[in-house]
C-alpha cells in the first residue's frame, strides 16, 4: 500500500462537503497501527485550516507472485549487510503481509531473491517477526500439519515438517540470534525457508494433486484477466 505522506494532528470538519481524505485517513490508520513518524512537524493548508503535519516511513503493498510462476523457484540470495534498504524491504514485506491476511512471506514471492522472511502467526496481529539469511540448525520430529500460501491462494494441504526447530538468522537490526519454535511457528518458518530455496508446499504432494492445482490457478487467471479486458474502457482495447 501506498501509505500516507502526511499525518494531521487536527482532522478536518466533517461538512456536507467533506471527502475523506485518502492520505489523511491512511496516515491516521498508520499512527493506529504505530507506523513511525518522522520527527520534522510542519504546516499544512486542509479545508481551508491549518494543520499540524509529520512526514511518515512510506510503505508499499508488493505483488505477490503465484504458482506456477518460475520465478517462485529463484533461489534467494544471502543478505550482504541489512541496511537500509534491506529494512525498508523487510517492512513492505509486513505490510503486504497483513494486507494479504497471511502469517508469513517470504522475500521470493514478492520477486526479490534475497533471504529475507517475515512472519506474526499471533492472533493479535502485533508481533512481527523479521528474519533474513535464516538457517535451521536443529530440527526435532515430523508432524503433519495444514499449509496454505499466500502464492497457492485457496488451497489447503497437510504437509509433514519438523515438530520443532531452531533458527539461526539476523534481526532487522543486523544482529544475530537463534529462536525456538513449534507449532504453527515452526511450520511457518520451515515453509518461508522452503520459500527462499525456491520450493513451494505443493511439491511436497502427489504430481495428480499438484497438476490439478495448477490447472485451477491458470483457470482462474485467465478469467480474471478476460474480466479485466472487458471492463476496460472502450478506448483502452
Ligand atoms: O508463505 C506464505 O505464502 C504465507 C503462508 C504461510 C503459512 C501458512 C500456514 C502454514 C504454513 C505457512 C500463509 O500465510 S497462508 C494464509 C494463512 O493465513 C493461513 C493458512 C493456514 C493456516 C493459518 C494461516
Ligand atoms: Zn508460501
């Protein structure tokens, strides 16, 4: 997402001729949600008042690709250093992570081959995890578990993965450090790991159930692109 520029301290009169203000409203769901503000306050003419204004990090929603496209088997490339560009990757990937209602993503399937995972398998939403270069350095038990992914969208499968694990990486701060996790953690950062080395969830299943998802995605996406041209403009065909 294309968020806010602006934050205003004072929102505008809710006149017969008001319309919300996209930046005003996405800054404001920005500050909500504890996106960072620059410190630099300025003045702002709105509905003909002054405002109080902070310049705020943008973010962007990314594209996510989707089976069977090849690029989702690019294998991703270690992080050199995580900098500042790196961060500002890292939090794009939140972003579009939580607009896309997924736990986790995976730098791959937003096209960048950089070994970067992002993950909040937390039902409030709030605890974001950043990973990049990770390895799992110990791995305890097989267990089945349900997989969706976010570039399979729709489908649901059992895949069988390591009941715990512990993974190596750097934090967004560049600093190294090792966590443990099970449960849906723990099937989440096996599968963004899969992610990174260019394997999906769907080979981990038969060639028949794989085949016939790939079918319907490339069904679905041909519909949707015949949709798309005709509810084009008659000037844009
Ligand atoms: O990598 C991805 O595409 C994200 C994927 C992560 C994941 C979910 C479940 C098991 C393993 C990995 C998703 O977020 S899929 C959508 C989703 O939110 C979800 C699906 C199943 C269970 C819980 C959440
Ligand atoms: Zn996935």
């Amino acid at each position: 997402m294309a968020l806010a520029d602006w934050y205003t301290a004072d929102p505008p009169p809710k006149t017969g001729t008001y319309r919300p203000f996209l930046p005003f409203a996405n800054a404001l769901r920005a500050a909500k949600e504890g996106i960072k503000l620059s410190s630099g306050g300025t003045l702002a003419t709105i509905c003909s008042r002054k405002h109080e204004i902070a310049l705020i990090t943008s973010m962007t929603k990314l594209v996510i690709l989707e089976y069977p496209d090849p690029r989702l088997r690019n294998k991703a490339r270690p992080v050199a250093k995580v900098d500042a560009a790196a961060r500002q990757l890292m939090d794009d990937m939140l972003e579009t992570m939580y607009a896309s209602k997924g736990i986790g993503l995976a730098a791959i399937q937003v096209n960048v081959p950089q070994r970067i995972i992002v993950l909040d398998v937390s039902e409030s939403r709030d605890q974001p995890l950043v990973f990049a270069n990770p390895e799992i350095v110990k791995s305890v038990g097989l267990v089945p578990g349900e997989e969706g992914c976010l570039s399979v969208p729709g489908f649901y499968e059992k895949v069988k993965r390591a009941e715990h694990v512990v993974v190596r990486a750097l934090g967004r701060d560049g600093k190294p450090f090792e966590m443990a996790a099970d449960g849906l953690l723990a099937v989440c950062v096996q599968h963004e790991i899969d992610h990174l080395d260019g394997k999906l969830f769907v080979d981990y299943l038969s060639e028949l159930k794989r085949q016939l998802i790939r079918r319907r995605l490339e069904k679905d996406r041909k519909v949707r692109a015949e949709t798309r041209v005709n509810r084009a403009p008659v000037s844009a065909i």
